[in-house]
C-alpha cells in the first residue's frame, strides 16, 4: 500500500500527440522542489516560461511552470503543473526529470529535494482531493462521468453534479434527518420532559417532510443512471416483422441488412444513439422463430444469443407485425414468443410496437388503437409505427424513454448518477418509514425511531463519502485515468 502522503507525479493528458502536453505534482511540501526546478524566485499562481534541461545540459522543452501553494489547489497539497509540447517521449523525459531533481540534496539541509516520490495511481490527485476535503465523493464521481459523457445531456448534468448542486441537496436532507434526531435524543436523555401528541405530530411533519425529499432525490437518482449509463434496449421478434428496419430508421443508417428473407439477421448488432440526449444501446437480434423445433445450426445460434441479449436488456422493443394481427397462425407464434419472453425476464420492460400500420386501413387502425385507448398502461407499452412512412416514431421514442422512468423536467435539473446511489437513497426510504411508522400507536419506540434515523443518516453520508468503506474508495479511484 503507497503511502498517502507521498510526493507523486503523473503525466495528465492522454496518449499520443498533441500541441500541449502536462505533467502534474502534488504533496505536502513542494516549495524547494519547485524552486530547484525553476532556479530563480517562485510566485504560486503564476505561469513561468522555463527551460527543462537535463544533467548533461541538452534541452528537454520549453514549457510553462505553475504552482499552486496548498490549500488552494485541486488536491489541497502543493501542486506543480508543468505545461509542454504533447509527445509522449518529451512528457516521459519531464517526468524523469522531475525525478532526477527530487534525489538531489541540499547543501544547506543535506536532504533530498523531494524524497520518495513515485508515480500516481490511477485517479490518485482526485482521491487527495476527496481526503483533503476539497470536494466530496459524489462529486469525485462526477469528474469521471465529466470525462467519459457520450453525450452532451450527460456532460451538462456531470458538470452539475461536479459543481456540487446535488451534493447540497444530499446535505439539506441530512439536516432534515439530523432535526428530527436531536429532538429525539434530547426526550431520551431526558425522560422526564415528556413527549405529548402535538410533539409526535412535529415529528411526523418533519419525518414526511424528509420522505418527501428523499423521493425526489431518488427520482433524480435514476434520472442520473439513465444519464451515466444510458439506455440497453434490445429489439426482438419473429422474423421478418421490421426489427432491422427499425433499427436502421433510429440510428438513420444501413447498420442492418434488409431483405424480405426470414432469417437474414444471423447475430446481433450493435450501435449506440441518443433519444433525446439520453444515450441509447441499440442492440437488433435475430428473429425468433419455431421455438422447441429442429433448425439450421447457425440460426439457433443466432436465436441463442438473442434470447442472452434479452435476459440482460433495460428495455425489449418486441416488434410485432400489424398487417397480420387477425392472423391466427401469426397470432399463436407472437403469443408463444411472448410467453417465452416472460420466462426469460423478470422486471424488464417491454415497449410491443406493432410496425408496418401502413399496411392498415384508417378504419383497421383506429379500431386498433381503440383496444389501448381504454386501459392508460396499455396505451402506455404498446405503440403501432411504420418504418416505411416514419408515422408513430415520435410517440415512440417518447415511450421508449417514460418505460424506463426518465423525467427530463425533474425539479432542480438534472446529475449524473450510479446504481449505488440508487441503492442508498432507496434505503434511506426505508429507514425513514421505518421511524416515522414507530411514532405512531400506543407502543412507541423512541430509542428504535432514534436508531432508525441514525441508520439512515449514516447510509445517506455514503454518497458523500463521510461513512465510506476505503475498499470502496479504492474501486471508485482506480477507474479514473492516470494523472486525473
């Protein structure tokens, strides 16, 4: 294990070419070391132009030097910047360098310029940054989300959640808990102020106030998952329903063969697009056909991979074929395949579009819709498109996005999330019910409502990262690049 207050240097850009290359330092005291490697008088927050040379006096770059003394800077250490030409030989030489300099010692103290100082983790200036309390966890998430957006919704929201808006609604519900528990701890410790009915209600009040607040923190939540990780909607079907039109109308684009043999889709594939700015992994499959039956090896191959696809799916769009609804044989097959999909899931959602409507007369068609129009969630998962005339496509985006509970017009705007914020808030819910249920009837519990906000004060603070495993820690770290 490194020692966390180790020196550490890192080159911070990406690999390969570029006009300006950087390489970072951060620790506990890099005053000398920066003075050594600018040789005249330093000045934090200003650039200096330098000439990096090495020992036998050949030029490495020209480069700009800044410092920033600590606290103020990005880690809350001392840190250096050293601004260059982007290559990734005249970087590697720069850090060389810096290590070089740092085993030189001082005349005056007979002590290294800057002692063990080694090369930085993955994500390791961000993590001294969360531990030198210059930003808290969840917005240390944020910056890794910044950086890998697929689009530009989920930058903006990143760039919410990195400013930490969202970390201060997080706070303002910990002050909610934290009111509700002093009032609480204070009967306790002092049995003799007894509590009367308009006391519990105060506390009510103020327990369905935070529940209030909690659910809207959970909405925004899985609004910032969606964002994150985006959308895995996979298209299946019996053959030759449309799947691999459809897939072309949404990425608008011949990613998938068309043809009117059934069958032509042997494998799925792939392609990522955006439905409103939010990321979508569009996956098209092989049609599933003559289930329980003998067939050619390389379909049921085909089949095989369609039916794991789905089984990992946030979304199925199961296309069906509206020009042969009132086909009995048509009907029966659509049916088992439905059956087999409910097998294969358990709370995926499934969007049914019925293509190919302009097949249908306006008479055929409105009958149609009448079977939806009368029951909201049937409405809801079913939509009737042509990927011929483009009608219903709108509609069903919009859908696409509803089924799996995206909201864009969530109040306060919107963050990027993970699961694991999910998970927490949903527990804190829980909690919270759980004390506010125990301020009622005639055998209430005040030391179990005290351990039940406690509880839920505690597993809330994991997203900041104030109760946080350092197992944890260390997994959120090492997905971050080098030098970040």
């Amino acid at each position: 294990m490194h020692d966390r207050l180790d020196p550490i240097v890192a080159i911070s850009t990406a690999p390969g070419r570029g006009a300006v290359g950087v390489v970072r330092l951060s620790g506990k005291d890099l005053n000398a070391f920066a003075s050594a490697l600018l040789k005249k008088p330093l000045e934090s927050r200003r650039a200096h132009h330098l000439k990096i040379r090495d020992g036998e006096g050949d030029l490495i770059d020209e480069v700009l030097f800044l410092y920033f003394e600590s606290p103020r800077s990005y880690t809350g250490e001392d840190v250096i910047e050293i601004q260059g030409h982007g290559g990734a030989v005249v970087l590697q030489r720069i850090v060389q360098h810096c290590f070089d300099l740092a085993k030189l010692t001082h005349a005056e103290t007979e002590k290294e310029t800057l002692p063990n100082l080694r090369l930085a983790r993955p994500g390791e200036f961000s993590e001294r940054a969360f531990l030198n309390n210059k930003i808290d966890l969840f917005q240390a998430e944020a910056i890794i989300d910044l950086i890998d957006a697929s689009t530009e919704l989920a930058a903006k929201s990143a760039s919410r959640s990195m400013s930490g808006a969202f970390s201060l609604e997080i706070n303002h519900l910990l002050e909610e808990i934290t009111k509700a528990r002093i009032f609480i701890e204070a009967h306790i410790d002092f049995p003799e102020e007894e509590l009367d009915d308009l006391d519990f209600q105060r506390v009510d009040q103020t327990l369905t106030n935070a529940l209030e607040t909690t659910q809207k923190l959970f909405n925004k939540t899985k609004n910032g998952v969606l964002l994150k990780e985006g959308i895995k909607t996979v298209i299946a079907g019996q053959p030759n329903v449309g799947k691999s039109s459809l897939m072309n109308l949404l990425c608008e684009q011949e990613v998938s063969i068309v043809t009117d043999i059934a069958g032509t889709t042997r494998d799925y594939i792939e392609k990522n697009l955006q439905v409103d700015g939010v990321a979508i992994n569009l996956i098209d499959t092989a049609g599933i056909h003559d289930l329980g039956h003998e067939m050619n090896p390389v379909e049921q191959i085909g089949i095989d991979r369609a039916w794991l696809q789905i089984k990992q799916a946030d979304l199925i769009l199961l296309v069906h074929d509206a020009s042969k609804k009132e086909d009995p044989e048509h009907l029966k097959k659509d049916k088992a395949l439905m059956s087999e999909v409910d097998k294969h899931i358990e709370h995926t959602p499934i969007l049914h579009i019925w293509n190919k409507s302009d097949l249908l007369s306006e008479a055929q068609l409105e009958k149609q819709h009448e079977q939806f129009d009368l029951n909201p969630k049937l409405q809801e998962s079913n939509v009737f498109i042509s990927t011929q005339n483009r009608a219903g496509i709108e509609t069903m985006k919009s859908r696409i996005l509803s089924l799996v509970g995206w909201n864009e017009s969530a109040e306060g705007g919107l963050y990027t999330a993970r699961t694991r914020h999910v998970q927490v808030i949903e527990s804190v819910k829980v909690h919270l019910s759980n004390a506010q249920k125990l301020t009622k009837g005639q055998h209430r519990n005040l030391e179990l409502v005290a351990e039940e906000l406690r509880l839920g004060q505690n597993t809330l603070s994991e997203i900041t990262g104030e109760f946080t495993a350092d197992d944890l820690l260390g997994e959120i770290f090492s997905k971050f690049c080098i030098g970040k």
